[in-house]
C-alpha cells in the first residue's frame, strides 16, 4: 500500500498540492527569504529569494509582487538576476527620497542593498529603481562593501538614522552582527559589532533587522534587533530571535543575553519589517514560513515555500519591567473575514470534549477560555479516526505543546515531526487562542501575541473532511468564553 507521501508524489509535479488562499506564494518554484520590503507610492514590496528553475534551492534571484493591503498580491517579473559577482542573495529596499546617493534624476527613488553571492565569496552591493521598482538597474562600482575575510558575510538591512541624518546597515557575520553607516547608500563605513555572549549560537546568524519601536503606553522607544540562528532554533533547526536594548547611532548594546524567539514555530525564518510604514508607528513583518531542515523536501507543487501572514509587530511593558514584542496578524487581515462565524460558548468538565466540523477552507478558530479551574486542556485539529493536531496546555509549566507529531503527510523529513513548546504567561486566567489555518499551515497567536508559532502541516490528501475539538483534559472546569469558527476569504488568484 502507498504512503501518503508516495500518493503525492505519484501526482504529476504541476498539479496544484497544498497552495496556501491567504499566505503569498510565487506562482511555481523555489521561494526562501521575504528580502527587500519596502512600502512605496501606495505599493507594499515584497521581493524574496528566488529559483526559477526549480523547486530547490539554487542559484538566487529576487522575485517581486506587490500588494496594497499586505494580503492580494500581484506577481511581478523577477527584480534582480545573478550576474558576473554573483548570485542575489537576500538584502533589503530603502526609499532614497532626498537623493542622498545621487543616482536619481531630481526626485529620489527606491534603492535595493543585497547581497552579491559566488562560491568563495560574499560582498553587499546596491541596485537602484527609475520606474517605482518595476525595472532595476545595479550601480556600476559594485560591490559597495568588499569582503573583510569573513566566510558569511551577508543580509544588509538598511535603515534611515534621523538623528545623524546617515543611513544604518546591520549585516550578519558568522556568529554575529556587525554595523555599518554611510552618508549616501555608496560609501560605507564599519561601526561595531554586537553578538559574542549573546542569544543563541549553535548555528550562523543570518538576516538580521533593527527596529527602533515605541513601548506601548508610553513616550518610550526601545531598539530591537532581530536576527536568525540557521540551528538550534526554538523548536529545531532554523528559527528567529530577537534583542531588546538600545542604539546610539554606532552600538546596540542588549538590555539582557538570554535567547527570546520571535516565534516558536518550527517555521518562521528570516523576518523582515517593511521600511518607510508610518516611522515608527507601525511595525509590519513577515518571514519565510518554512525550516532549512526540510524546506528543499516539503510536498508542494508547483512551487515551494509560503511567506508567514504579514503581522503587526509591538512592543510592551511587562509587569517585570521587561519587554516583549507582540505579534498579530496586521489589521488588513480583518478584511478576509467572511462573517459566516459559528460562535459558541460552553464549560467542559474533567474528561468532556466538544466537536465541530471544521472548514474545508481557510479559517481562523478563536478560543477564549477561563483556565482558572482547569489543569489542562487540549484543542484538536485536523481530527480524523482519533488523530490529529493538539494544542495542549500544561497550567503547571505555562506551556502550550504544539503536536504535528500524528498526522498528516510527514515522511518527507524525520525533522518535520514533532512537538514544540509555546511558554504562556504566569498571571493569565483567561486565555485567548487566535489559529489561523490555510490548506497547509497553523499560525497561533496567544493573548495580545505575546507569544507566536508559526507551523507547517500537510494533511493527509485521502481525507476530506476534519473535525475540531477541545477537551478538559485534567482539572473541574474548562470554561469556554467563546469559541468562534470564521471561514476567511482566499486572496490567492484573486489578486
Ligand atoms: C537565509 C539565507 C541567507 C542568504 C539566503 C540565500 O535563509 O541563508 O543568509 O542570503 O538565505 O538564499
């Protein structure tokens, strides 16, 4: 008998398999890294890594579409191809309003910082856009910053410093960031580097962004960086952290050196915030939904790889004077609600589990529930014949276990299975879960988003239909506030 993954196989390669309606993906071929996002003219950019000749990983080029509300987008030709440096590796778009770099006639435009990748080495270069990023063209003395020596020397994020009125770029450099400034996007000059002693080093650092983001509720502004570790992420292999701390236009110096994820999926690599949104006011990234464990191996066709949904990225006091950044899915999402929500509220005694069908197709499960009385509780999805996806949370260790283990197409990759752990907070008594699920993946938010887990999942193609359920597993009382289950609206070939 077949295996659900030779059953797929044995599909032609142009068959549609697991499109995600809501998560963008290119039309066919291999996608990695969200590079270059930048809003322009009224335009959301989103340019990514790009193999358009294969569903794996190869030589890089930057695909583009753009959007005007985050979600419909339209696929654009491929931005930039490899040339005689090298293959496009990822990078970041700035707007060059005042013309800084001179490359523009009179107004400014959008300039492209990436980097230019061969075998041995990697170097960062610009590239410029007359025509609102439609056509590019690369500066004629690139690479504008040469390599030093160091093996992985990659990922420019730029940002505009007003204060010193320069531009910032924060680069990835083996097990650490490193800073640099220019006056013109041209010329660059070596600032600091910020790394050693810090956060998670089992693997390289990769993509790296920096944020200066208001604290919520107050005149306070805080400097985060982001930035990937390729191993020993929360949940395995490759995944995002981040650092709290502060920037005095040369140094970020951290406020602590223990590891914070920006998720704890097994999926959600490479986030990158969209530059010149609103300064400051409002932060939007998205990252590659996918694991370098398995992303060449994932059972989709005729592309691969699925950005994560765009979210609204805040920062917030704790009541430990700390600070954590909140994610939610960006307010535009709103729009994809169909309305046609079932809506019910019940109490669960210890053992009770209620049903309900779940939608064929994309939707979103908001839970709200009172875990007071309740030790734990277990939320099923993609229930069939007792198996399924379980949300289980454990009171005595503030933890949601997130369990893909069971079900589902899984035998592409030993690394794809498994169960990762999402910590909740102490003091809550009432907890929201906020799931939205699209053909191929879950993406959880708790609470405001004070906790994120984006995850991967292919279900079983011989099943049609799913049940949902939850379940007062240990505990007198699960009582569900509301539990209301939203069928959303595809955004794909809609656009
Ligand atoms: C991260 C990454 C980057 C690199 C790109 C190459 O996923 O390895 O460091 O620029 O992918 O595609």
């Amino acid at each position: 008998m077949k295996n659900d993954f030779e059953t797929l196989n044995a599909k032609s390669t142009y068959q549609e398999m697991y499109r995600p309606q809501l998560h963008f993906t290119p039309e066919e071929m291999w996608m990695n890294d969200p590079n270059g996002l930048v809003y322009f003219q009224g335009e959301y950019h989103l340019f990514y890594q790009y193999h358009p000749f294969s569903k794996r990983w190869g030589p890089m080029h930057w695909g583009h579409a753009v959007s005007k509300d985050l979600l419909h987008w339209e696929h654009l030709p491929i931005a930039l191809f490899p040339d005689e440096i090298g293959m496009i590796f990822s990078g970041s778009c700035v707007v060059d309003e005042n013309n800084t770099s001179g490359l523009f006639e009179d107004e400014g435009g959008l300039v492209a910082v990436f980097t230019h990748a061969d075998d041995n080495v990697q170097q960062q270069s610009i590239a410029y856009s007359l025509d609102a990023g439609r056509t590019w063209q690369k500066y004629d003395q690139n690479p504008v910053i040469e390599n030093p020596g160091i093996e992985d020397f990659r990922d420019p994020k730029v940002m505009w410093y007003e204060p010193e009125e320069k531009w910032l770029m924060v680069l990835a450099a083996g097990q650490e960031v490193l800073f640099y400034e220019s006056k013109n996007l041209l010329v660059w000059t070596y600032l600091s580097a910020f790394g050693k002693g810090h956060g998670a080093h089992e693997g390289v650092w990769e993509c790296p962004d920096l944020l200066e983001m208001p604290v919520k509720n107050s005149d306070e502004t805080k400097w985060i960086l982001q930035v990937d570790v390729d191993e020993g992420a929360s949940a395995g292999g490759s995944g995002g952290q981040y650092f709290i701390g502060n920037f005095d236009g040369k140094q970020f110096i951290s406020d602590h050196k223990d590891v914070r994820w920006a998720d704890y999926g097994k999926d959600f690599y490479a986030a990158q915030s969209f530059s010149n949104i609103d300064r400051n006011r409002r932060t939007v990234w998205l990252a590659w939904m996918s694991n370098w464990l398995y992303a060449n191996e994932v059972p989709t066709s005729p592309w691969r790889s699925a950005m994560s949904l765009p979210r609204e990225v805040s920062l917030q006091k704790t009541d430990k004077n700390d600070y954590v950044i909140c994610q939610i899915p960006v307010k535009e999402y709103e729009a994809l609600k169909t309305g046609e929500k079932i809506s019910t509220s019940f109490a669960l005694m210890n053992s009770e589990t209620r049903k309900e069908e779940q939608p064929d197709g994309p939707f979103e499960w908001l839970l709200q529930m009172n875990v007071k009385q309740c030790e734990s509780f277990e939320a099923a999805l993609f229930e069939f014949n007792g198996k399924a996806v379980r949300l289980i949370y454990d009171q005595s260790e503030y933890k949601l276990r997130f369990d893909r283990s069971q079900c589902g197409v899984h035998s592409f990759s030993e690394d794809f299975p498994g169960v990762f752990d999402i910590p909740v907070k102490k003091t809550a008594d009432v907890l929201t879960l906020k799931i939205v699920v699209d053909t191929s993946s879950i993406e959880l938010f708790i609470n405001d988003g004070d906790a994120a887990a984006a995850n991967l999942f292919f279900p079983s193609p011989d099943i049609e239909h799913f049940s949902l359920s939850v379940t007062c597993k240990k505990g007198d009382l699960l009582q569900v506030d509301s539990s209301e289950i939203q069928p959303l609206k595809s955004v794909w070939r809609d656009s």
